[in-house]
C-alpha cells in the first residue's frame, strides 16, 4: 500500500512557509534540506520541516494539499502549533 505525506515547511519559526506532497517524505525533505530542489525552498531557505500528515489515497492528498495552498498563513501557523508547539524540525521522524 502507498502512503502520501501533505507537509508544510519553514525556513524558521513564523517565518516563509512552503507547503508540498510527496510519496516518500524522507527523500523529499532531504532534498529541499540541501539545496537539491531549484525554486521556492531553494531560493528562501526554507528547510525545516513542521507538520506532515499522512494518506493512503493519493486523490485525498492531492484534495488536501489544494486546500492548504489556500489557506491563509493563520490557518497554517494555528495548525503547525497545535501539533507543533516550539516549531521543531520533524526531519528526523521521517528517517527512523
């Protein structure tokens, strides 16, 4: 079975956020980590990752992700600090 992570980075807390999908988020973040992705991420140093959620359906990610590009950057910051209090770096969750 496939899993889909929906996930909102950070280049600090309550600084430029990015949000993305992806089908192995270990690799994904890795690569926005070292300057391996050209554009957004690259360019704004955005590095941490802050929140991730799970899917096992790819068309409800799709949906998900598409509802938090709209959202505004409120709805994004109450989401991160209601799982995510102190803004840690998640990166290492995804490799163990």
């Amino acid at each position: 079975m496939n899993q889909y992570y929906v996930y909102i980075m950070a280049s600090k807390r309550n600084g430029t956020l990015y949000t993305g999908l992806t089908n192995n988020l270990a690799r994904r973040i890795y690569e926005h980590k070292n300057g391996l992705v050209e554009g957004f991420t690259r360019k704004y140093g955005v590095t941490m990752l802050v929140h991730y959620e799970t899917f096992n359906n790819i068309n409800d990610a799709i949906r998900c992700e598409k509802q938090m590009k709209k959202w505004k950057r409120k709805w994004k910051t109450e989401l991160i600090e209601k799982h995510n209090p102190n803004w840690n770096d998640l990166y290492s969750q995804t490799t163990e």
